[in-house]
C-alpha cells in the first residue's frame, strides 16, 4: 500500500459537493475540524452545500479512527476503496505526528 499512499489535502465545504459529483468521496480526519466546527455542524453544512448542487450526501462517522467518510448516494466508493482511503489516512496521520514529534525534540536541544 505505501506506494499508492499520497499526502491527504483538505477539500473547503464549498468543494466538497464538486469533488462528489465527479464521484469521489471524502474522508476527514476530526482534528481537521479544529476548532470552528463540531462534526455535526460541519456535516449540516456539507450536506447544505451538497443539496444545492444536486448530490445527495452520506455520512459514515468512524468513531474508533475519529474520521468520517463523505459519499455521493449515487456514487458510493466500495469497501475495499474505503478502507484504503482510512489506511491511507492513517499512515498519513502517523507521519505528521512523527514529525511534530521530532519537532518538538530538535526545539528542546
């Protein structure tokens, strides 16, 4: 899997709706939602920005990982590309705390 793993980026609410209509989906880390947003307002207002673009949305909340998949109704990814996206995302979330860390202890020296 580490070959196909590419640094995650953030889609803006106002994207997302563009980004599922091409049949992709999303998945978000928790701790992108900082602190502007709680998950279900951040999800009422993808779902608001989705609606006006004509994708009817989902939300998979995946508690133990603190991520939540966003999926196009019309255009749901499969299991296996869901799990590799989590996968994907957790490696991701390893190797940024892996490098705060070491941050963090080249600060101390």
């Amino acid at each position: 899997m580490a070959d196909r793993v590419t640094e995650p980026y953030l889609v803006g609410l106002e994207a997302i709706a563009g980004e599922l209509s091409r049949g992709k989906w999303c998945v978000y880390l928790h701790e992108w939602l900082g602190d502007e947003y709680d998950l279900p307002t951040w999800q009422g207002q993808v779902a608001e920005h989705a609606e006006r673009s004509g994708v009817e949305v989902c939300f998979v909340e995946i508690a133990r990982k603190d991520m939540t998949l966003v999926a196009n109704m019309r255009a749901l990814p499969t299991f296996e590309q869901a799990i590799e996206s989590v996968t994907a995302l957790e490696h991701y979330r390893e190797m940024a705390a892996g490098r705060r860390w070491r941050g963090a202890a080249v600060r101390l020296r």
